[in-house]
C-alpha cells in the first residue's frame, strides 16, 4: 500500500501562526491551541501510519482525553520498545529498581514545580499522564521526548551512566513537552536552538528549587550527573559559560558558542540546535544571577507562552524584554528588571 | 565492502557539530571484527532491499539520528532513520557500527 502524508487542516499552519505571532484571533492563545491541536493530532496519524488504511486517516483522528497528571513508569527491559512493562504507576510503592525510582520521584518533582510555581497542570496544562520509559535498549547513551512521552537509555557504563538518574534531564526531556504546547518551537536553526534552550533554563530551576540553591550557588551545568565513572567533573553544557562543560579525549571539546560571534551556521544538528542553545542559555544565567532564578523563570515562563513556532532569537528578545516590563508592572519582578534583560542579551550579542 | 556510519543529534549534543563517524572498507578490518561485521549486515536485510527509510517523527526531540551506506561490487544500499525508526534488524548493526566508531575517537 503507497501512503501518502497528508497535511490537511481547515486553517493552514503558516496562517494559524502568523495569528499567533501578532496576538490576533479571539484571543493570542487561540491561534496557538489551533496549532498545538493540529501539532497533536499529526502525532497521532504518524503513530498509526502504518496500521491504518487512507480512508480511517482522512476521517480524522479526535484529541486526547485530560489525564490526571498521574505518572506511568515502564520498564523497555533491553528491548528496542517503548511501554514494554508497567511496574510502577501512580501511587505504587517503591520498587528494587533505581531508574524505576528516580524517573518517578524526578517526574513528579517537575510535575508539582511546574503547578506550583507557574500553575501549569502537567505538561499540556490538562493534567496529562507522565509516561516514562526506563532500560531502553541496549547501551543507550540517550534520553528523548516523543510527542507523549520520555525514554530514557541506561549509558554505556563508560562515557555515560543512566539517563533516568538526573532530574535536569527528566526536567529538560518533560519541559520539551511543554514547549510542544506552548510555542511549538520548530525543531531546527533558531527556533529549534530556544526549544532546547527552554528545556535546559527549565532543567536547570527545577533542579536548584529541589536543591535549594540560588543562582549563585549552582554549578549551572547540564548533564553532570550521568558522566561515567572516568568523566568524573565534567557535564554536557554549561550556562554559565557555554563553551567549558567538557574537554577530554573521549568526548572532544565543548562545542557551544557564549556569543553570536561564535554563532554556529552549519546544517548539522537541525542547523545547531544544542550548539546555538549556548547563547541564550548565557543570557538567561546573567539575568538569573541579578534577580535570582525563580523570578527569572517567571520571566521565562510568560515568554514561551507567547512565542511561537518560528521564532527566532531576535523575536525571542521581543518576547522576552515584553514580558518582564509585564512582569514588572504587576510586580512580579523588580523595577530594572527590563534593563537588565536587555543588558543581558546586550552580552551575548543579541 | 565499504561501510559508512554516521550517528548524530542526541540530548547531550555531543555529536552536534560533527556527527559520530566511522568510515571502513571490511577488508581492512581484523578477520574476527570483518566477519561479525558482515554477518550483522547480512541479518540486517538491507543490501536485499527488505529495510527502507522512512519518515521521523517531527514531534519528538533530542533522538539520535542514523546514515548507514553500504557498496560492494554490485550492491549499495543506503539507510536513514532514527532512535524511533530504525528497523528492529538493524538495531544489531548500528550498535556495533557505533561501538566500533567509538573505538577510532
């Protein structure tokens, strides 16, 4: 059977964003839930691909149920699958099994953050289900989101240990979803490089809530918590200075620019998405050490729901300085606040 | 037979620049590591045409991304997939390709 992708909504994406971008429609969010509804919905068509025929794709497939924000823990057991084992859901007591454990406890440390610091009910607002996939395939130095949700492989042993032991990544693979339906950031270039940057700004406020560390406590690093037992020290990013995070035989050096000077223009990675992410995480780092993380993460927050799907940099730096003079005014934050994101994003040459 | 391996993309971002890359002909491999190689190309189906490439998921974000290339005398089959698409028989392979690229580094 030849399958054909079929694109088909009422309201083409590119008319839908441009709402979105310029705030039009009954309301701003509008335009973006049509967008996040039709993102959704071409999930699923491309789960089911090849099991159903043209006719059941074209009669359209209906939006997931709300959840209840209730975590699903399975374990892949070594295979190549996702959702092999249940063994442990919401409530259940503790198993024998650490990834089983922290991909658990770590989800629901980012689950109650996300409701009660910014009053976001799971990762589409909704309370959706937290499906998490533990002992994926076999030295699998990974972690990804898909759409519906986390899997993460258990390292090499060597370069890496087990992906599921790290609350910044359980917090940076779940915020993926949340940007998913927020902005909808494009997954290449620009757009792509402030998806990953979201997810990292969001891993990293998570993880010094949990530890109760400020801005200038924190090692501001990415990844350090799943280094081998040979990379003792060395982490996969860090937003305090883009650039540092690794420098060793096994793993090259850290190739993340700090500045739009170093900005990375090459088609690898979908154009540099974890290269470019380096400059905006700097700038995010510099407002949190003046105003302290959590204010700065409202900041944050309030700007990612109202980016959209191609923004770049530059409309980012809109977004952004927009919604701290918001911020601002209803006293969120305080006054310079605006000054100083501008200053910020000044230094990394934005 | 000439083989070419790229692996690129991932959460850690380790190989966003310059993609994990490994590049042999099998008749410069050790006798032990050829066979093993060609073996897993053989159970992967690919050089009989049984594996295509197919789509990504446009949702999902941080996966590896794979190239496998092969050429001999008179076959070549080229594959693109990722940590969501690749054929189950291929598994096999990529794992070893990487491990092996790993090796060179």
């Amino acid at each position: 059977m030849i399958f054909h992708r079929c694109d088909c909504r009422y309201v083409p994406d590119a008319i839908l964003e441009n709402l979105a971008k310029r705030g039009e429609g009954k309301t701003p969010v509008s335009a973006r839930a049509s967008l996040q509804q039709a993102n959704m919905k071409r999930k699923q068509r491309e789960s089911q691909a090849r099991s159903i025929s043209m006719d059941a794709l074209m009669a359209g497939v209906s939006a997931p149920s709300a959840g209840t924000a209730s975590r699903e823990v399975y374990d892949c057991a070594h295979k190549w699958e996702q959702r092999g084992k249940r063994v442990r859901s919401e409530g259940d007591p503790t198993t024998a099994d650490d990834d089983v454990t922290n991909a658990y406890d770590f989800a629901g440390i980012v689950r109650d953050f996300y409701l009660r610091e910014v009053n976001r009910n799971s990762i589409d607002n909704a309370a959706m289900n937290l499906i998490l996939n533990v002992h994926y395939g076999t030295d699998y130095m990974n972690a990804f989101w898909d759409g519906d949700e986390m899997t993460f492989g258990d390292g090499d042993g060597s370069i890496f240990t087990s992906f599921a032991r790290s609350l910044d990544v359980v917090a940076h693979e779940l915020t993926h979803g949340v940007t998913q339906f927020t902005a909808s950031l494009e997954y290449y270039s620009q757009s792509g490089a402030l998806n990953e940057h979201f997810s990292d700004v969001f891993g990293a406020a998570i993880t010094q809530d949990h530890l109760r560390q400020d801005a200038g406590q924190a090692d501001w690093l990415v990844g350090d918590e799943i280094m081998g037992p040979t990379l003792f020290g060395e982490a996969l990013r860090s937003m305090k200075m883009p650039g540092t995070a690794y420098d060793n035989s096994l793993m090259g050096k850290d190739q993340q620019p700090a500045h739009m000077n170093d900005y990375y223009t090459g088609p690898n990675d979908n154009q540099g998405v974890h290269i470019n992410s380096g400059i905006p995480n700097r700038a995010f780092y510099l407002v949190a050490i003046d105003i302290g993380t959590p204010k700065a993460l409202q900041i944050w927050y309030h700007a990612l729901q109202n980016l959209w799907p191609k923004a770049n940099f530059s409309d980012a730096v809109e977004v952004i300085v927009r919604s701290a003079q918001i911020l601002t005014k209803n006293k969120t934050v305080p006054v310079g606040t605006t000054q100083l994101v501008r200053m910020a994003f000044n230094e990394v040459g934005l | 037979m000439r083989v070419e391996f790229d692996l690129s993309g991932g959460y850690g971002g380790l190989f966003a620049k310059a993609p994990l890359a490994y590049r042999i002909d099998t008749k410069d491999l050790p006798a032990e590591t050829r066979e093993k190689l060609l073996g897993m190309i053989q159970g992967s189906g690919l050089l009989e045409g049984r594996i295509r490439s197919t789509a990504g998921n446009t949702l999902a974000r941080d996966t590896f991304s794979y190239r496998i290339s092969l050429r001999d005398a008179d076959r070549t089959a080229e594959l693109t997939c990722d940590d969501l698409t690749a054929p189950e028989a291929v598994r096999p392979l990529l794992g070893f390709l990487k491990n092996l690229a790993f090796a060179e580094r």
